[in-house]
C-alpha cells in the first residue's frame, strides 16, 4: 500500500470539475484508492464520496493506494493534486 | 382523528372562483390531478411494501433514461457550450456512471425495504449536507452543480409512474406543463388542463386544444390552492376554474354542458357539405394534425387536407430526434390513411431550449437556437428529416415547409440540402416526388418585409400567427403578465398579414394561415375577406370554421377587410369586426 499526504493549493478546492477528473484519472487503474480527510475514508473512485468531503483551499489530506499498479496511481493523482488540479496559474 | 378532519374539512368548503385565461373550449367537472413537474415530490405511503426488485429496476431504468437524456443533450449542444459549462456538464455526467453510488442506493433499497426515490434523495442530500459544512462559499455552492442532476433522476423515477397513476376522470393542476408533460397526457383521456403560467398560444393551449380538451392558463397561483380532496369546475369557454361550486352552480353548469353539446351536434351536419361560402366563393380549409389519435377525424372529412403536421411531437416523445426510418414510417402511416388529401409537413420547430442543458439556457429562447436554424446547424438530423418526407412522398400529396424563416439565405441553404435529400435518393434508386412542393411559414417580421423576395424561391407560403404575433409586438405569447398586449387584430398585425397576402398574390403563389387565428371566429371572417387561400385550424375547430366559412358572404368580407386596412388602433379593429361579424352571422355560438 502506498500513501501520500497531499494539501490542496488551489483556491477553488476540490470542487466538482476536478473531482469528475480525479475519478476519471483513478478509474485508469486497478488499483483501489481510497482519499482521507479529517477521519473520514472516501472510495477515490466515487465522485460522491469525492465531493462529500468538501475539501477547500488548505485541506490536509491523505490518500492510499491499493493494488497491483498501486505506485503508478499514486504517482499519477499525487502530481494532479499537487498541481492544484491545472487552476494555479492566474492565482496569486 | 383523519377522519373527523375530513369531515370538518367538507363542512367549510365555500365555493370559489379562479380567473385564468380561456385556453381550450370545453366544460367538465370533477376531482383534481395535482401535478408537480418542476419540482419532484412524490409521497409514498410509508406503510405500503416495498417490493425490492423492482424499486432497484426502476432506479436502473431512471439512471439509464438520465444518461441517455443528458449524453443526448451533450452530443446536440456540445458546439454551443462554453469550456467551463461542458466540463460541469461533463461531471454531471460521472455521478451517473458513479457505481459506488449506485451500489449504495441498491444495497439500502435492499437492507431497508425503502423506496429508490427516498434512498437516492437521501444519498444526494447527505451530500449536499457535507457541502454545507465547508467554510469555503465556492464549494458550498457546488450544491448547485448537483441540483439538476438530483432533479432529473428523481424527475425519471416519479415520471413513469405518476403517469400511470393518473385518475383519466381528473382535471390536471400544474404549475407549469412543458410539452414533453402535457404529450405524457396526450394518450388519456382527461377531463382538462389548468396551469398557474402560460398564455392562450402557449404549447400546452394548442396542445389542449388539439385533443380538445377544456384547458384554463395563467391563472396566478390556482395550484397552490388546490387540495386532492377538492372538486373543480373547469370553464374553457370563459377561462373559469370554480374550487368546491355549490349546488346552484353545478346545476347550471350541466345546464350548459347540454347546451353545448346540442351545438356540437348541430355541427355534425354540415360535415360533409362543400367549403363554400354564403354567396359560392370555394374555400380551403385543412387542419393541423399532430398526433395520430386526429387522423380518424381527418380522414373522415371529404376534402380535408393537412395544412400543417408538427413534427415535434416525435423528438418530445423520444426525447431525442427520431431516426429516418421511423421517421419515414411515421410519414408513410399519413400518407396511407390521408391520401389524396395533401399534407404539408413542417420540419422540426424545436426551441434551444429543450437541447440545452439547464446550465447553458439562453435567457431569450424565442430569440435563440431554435426552429430552421437548429435544422441547418445539426445537418444529419435535417437530412434525415427531409429524406424521411421525400422516401414517404410517393404518392404525390407531400409538401415541405420550413419553419421561422428570416432571410432568404436560410430558405436557399435548406433547399441546397432537400437538392442533397433528392440527388442521393436518386442514386438510391429511390422513388419520390420530384415535384415536391415547398414552402416556408412566413412568422417573422423579417420575412413579412422580405416577403416579395421569398416568394420567388418557395411554392407557397404559410402564416404562423402566433410567432408573427409575439416578435411583431414583442410580446411574449407564454407570460400571462402581458397577455392583453398580445393582440391579434393589432393594426401592425393586421397590415403585416395584408403585405403577405398581397406579395403571395402577385407572385402567383397560395398563402395560407395555420395559426391560431385561423381558428378563431372573427379573425379567420377577416382573413378571409383579406384574399387568404386556405385556413388551416385545429381539428376541434375545424366544423366551427367550416360553418362559419358557410354563413360568410365573401364580398362583404372583402369590403369590412378593405376598410380594415385603414384603421390605426386595435379598438377599432376589434369594434368594426364583432358589428360585421354580428351583422352576418348573428350571435351564433361559435
């Protein structure tokens, strides 16, 4: 299992269009993936579970990786939140 | 303690009067359906079982139909859409290929022995309660972004059943019917329509209308007031709801009821005698046809063409645009139950507004994508319309018209693809009729301008009065609020019509009328005397018309037209044609 803790850094959150993009770029692996915020475990794959966690600007959280191209996964959806889902250029 | 409140509940039942607008001739009386479209509620009994299985087929059919509804929605409006809304749209999209959720919902459905409608409601709003929670305004706005798709799951899984649950000896109440609601209706037999929005030519009135069916609109905020329990009258004829009448009123209502179905009977002998008027001047007189329930009625009126078939009705019912074949089968079905009559059919007059997902709507659809210009932006689907109409055309007695045309460029490229209809039939080895005739409806006021120029393209023309109407006054034909300004004898109405006529006369072609003013008494008397060659009419107007026409002396009608011309105010107008129209014909119900 791999787990990576990632913050989110654009000012926008992980609102509805990254979110669709998150379970769109999970969906491209076997591996199960699972996003951790305050206590609570989301199925990463699952863009209702995804937006519950209503995670704005600053939000600390963890996300596991599970499975056979587990280190791929992480490795992939790590650098998108990283990135702050493309929204960073333009904000300060 | 339900009981006594019932009880109590009858005893203070006072009768009260609703004033709406008269939408749909007719009288009935009895119990209401109340029908919330807009904003799905749907109350279960929560005693009742549930029966598992098929909740969770249900829920998988709403999901499906949700897809299909927006993955078609998508693919018609993706050039329209801006980046921001396709990738909202695109998200809407992954909620309902969202297997967790689905699992979830079934699972539960399972376990607690609760609807699919309450399980997915609740699914969705603990949701939007995490949303809440957040600090951060954006994201709970995103609430926003669910909205629509939470309505139109919940929307696919109440419809089906709400349809089937409809009482047919009900009056339906509604705040608003959309056409797709009101053709649901279409195959009952209901005792009448009454909505708090809408004007007299909106597209539940003509609906109404053309299944003759009594029908009030815009009457404020009537639904509100309405409880199940309740019995209404509806007056069509004066645009009356009564909640809860009392005896006195009931017994003059079935008073009237008699009354007019005397008169309808009265009509049944005129049936088959000539379209002529008084002193022998032939008239055309057809009937707008769109569904197949009014073919009977047609094809049991000797010369009775169909001057206008609508073909929306198969996209609303579909929810999607009709492939060509059936397309065909539907036209072939005309054909062969109409022929020799001719049928004049009009190519989809779809508004933007039923492409569009809720997120990109236009603030003026009656402005917007709509009509021939949808047509000439999704090619394949007007092509396959035309090559539909041209495949059914065999036995002769097709003709096509083009909708909202305002430049003659729109009338040259949509005769470029019917060319491209024909040369691929040809090399098909197709038969079809080569001599097609084609016409456009003449309802904007560009094309009343342009009316000399057009006419040397197209074989024929039809006025639609309605939008000629509403984009000659601007006035909205749908809001209530400013229906007395929506005037059909509006000197500016009046005169565009008479430029039509004219410009249709001196390039020697037919100029019919196949809006709603054919089928109003005084209107269709002035159009007449105005040199129009055909009305076109409801079928539950056409006997009334057809009767009319019969007491019409046509040189009279001539003259009070002529004299018409040069009044400037509507009073006027409206004054000099009920003394004509009394003068004539006398105060005969029409």
């Amino acid at each position: 299992m791999v787990r990576k803790k990632v913050k989110i850094v654009n000012h926008a959150g992980m609102h509805t269009r990254p979110a669709s993009i998150i379970v769109k770029l999970a969906a491209k692996h076997k591996s199960d993936f699972y996003i951790i915020k305050d206590g609570y475990r989301i199925n990463g794959k699952s863009i209702i579970g995804i937006m519950s966690l209503a995670a704005e600007y600053g939000s600390e959280l963890i996300l596991e990786f599970e499975g056979s191209d587990e280190q791929k996964a992480a490795e992939e959806l790590t650098k998108y939140f990283e990135e702050g889902f493309g929204e960073l250029q333009g904000e300060d | 303690m339900k009981k006594v409140l019932a009880n109590f509940k009858v005893k203070t039942k006072r009768e009260e009067i609703y004033k709406g607008l008269p939408a749909s001739k007719g009288i009935s009386m009895g119990k209401p359906f109340i029908y919330r479209a807009e904003l799905p509620s749907y109350n279960y009994n929560n005693d009742a079982k549930i029966a598992a299985t098929e909740e969770i087929t249900d829920y998988e059919e709403a999901i499906q139909k949700s897809r299909k509804e927006l993955n078609k929605i998508f693919s018609l409006a993706k050039e329209k859409l801006d980046d921001k809304n396709l990738q909202i749209f695109d998200a809407q999209l992954s909620f309902l290929y969202d297997d967790f959720l689905h699992g979830k919902v079934k699972q539960r459905i399972k376990e607690e022995e609760k609807p699919a409608y309450q399980v997915f409601n609740e699914e969705i709003k603990n949701l939007e309660n995490a949303l809440l929670t957040s600090k951060d305004d954006y994201i709970r706005e995103r609430i926003s972004d669910i909205e629509d798709i939470k309505n139109r799951v919940l929307r696919n899984l109440v419809k089906g059943r709400l349809v089937s649950k409809i009482d047919e000896n009900s009056i339906v109440v509604a705040r608003n019917l959309t056409p797709a609601d009101t053709i649901l209706f279409s195959n009952r037999k209901l005792l009448g329509i009454a909505t708090d929005l809408g004007g007299v030519n909106s597209h539940v009135a003509i609906i109404a209308r053309s299944l003759n069916i009594p029908a009030v609109v815009g009457i404020k905020d009537f639904s509100i007031h309405v409880q199940p329990d309740d019995f209404l009258v509806i007056d069509g004829y004066k645009g009356l709801m009564i909640k809860n009448p009392s005896n006195d009123t009931v017994s003059s209502y079935e008073k009237r009821i008699n009354e007019y179905s005397i008169f309808e009977k009265s009509l049944t002998e005129i049936e088959n005698l000539p379209n002529i008027t008084a002193d022998g001047k032939e008239l055309r007189l057809s009937t707008n046809l769109e569904f197949n329930n009014e073919i009977d009625f047609i094809a049991a009126h000797i010369g009775c063409d169909v001057g206008l078939y609508r073909t929306e009705h198969m996209f609303l019912e579909a929810g999607d645009f009709p492939s060509e074949q059936d397309q065909f089968t539907q036209y072939k079905l005309l054909v062969d139950h109409l022929h020799p009559r001719s049928i004049t059919i009009r190519t989809f007059d779809i508004g933007g507004d039923k492409l569009l997902p809720e997120t990109q709507k236009e603030a003026n659809p009656f402005l917007g994508w709509r009509g021939i210009r949808i047509c000439l932006d999704k090619r394949d689907v007007f092509l396959g319309q035309l090559r539909a109409i041209l495949r059914a055309s065999y036995k002769n007695n097709l003709k096509i018209m083009f909708p909202l045309i305002n430049s003659l460029e729109e009338v040259l490229k949509a005769k470029e693809m019917l060319e491209i209809a024909k040369i691929q039939l040809r090399s098909e080895k197709t038969n079809f009729d080569e001599k097609i005739k084609v016409g456009i409806m003449v309802e904007v006021p560009s094309a009343v301008i342009l009316a000399d120029d057009l006419a040397r393209h197209v074989d024929f023309f039809s006025i639609g009065t309605n939008d000629l109407v509403q984009y000659t006054l601007a006035v909205d034909r749908d809001s209530s609020i400013v229906s007395n300004l929506y005037q059909k004898f509006h000197p500016a109405v009046i005169r565009s019509i008479n430029t039509v006529v004219e410009s249709a006369k001196r390039n020697n072609i037919p100029v019919s009328v196949c809006g709603e003013m054919a089928g109003d008494p005084y209107a269709s008397f002035l159009l007449i005397g105005m040199g129009v060659d055909e009305l076109s009419v409801e079928t539950a107007s056409y006997l009334r018309i057809k009767r009319l026409m019969r007491l019409i002396n046509y040189n009279e009608a001539r003259k009070v037209a002529e004299e018409i011309m040069t009044m400037d105010t509507e009073n006027e107008i409206n004054a000099y044609i009920s003394h004509f129209f009394n003068k004539y014909i006398g105060d005969k119900i029409f």
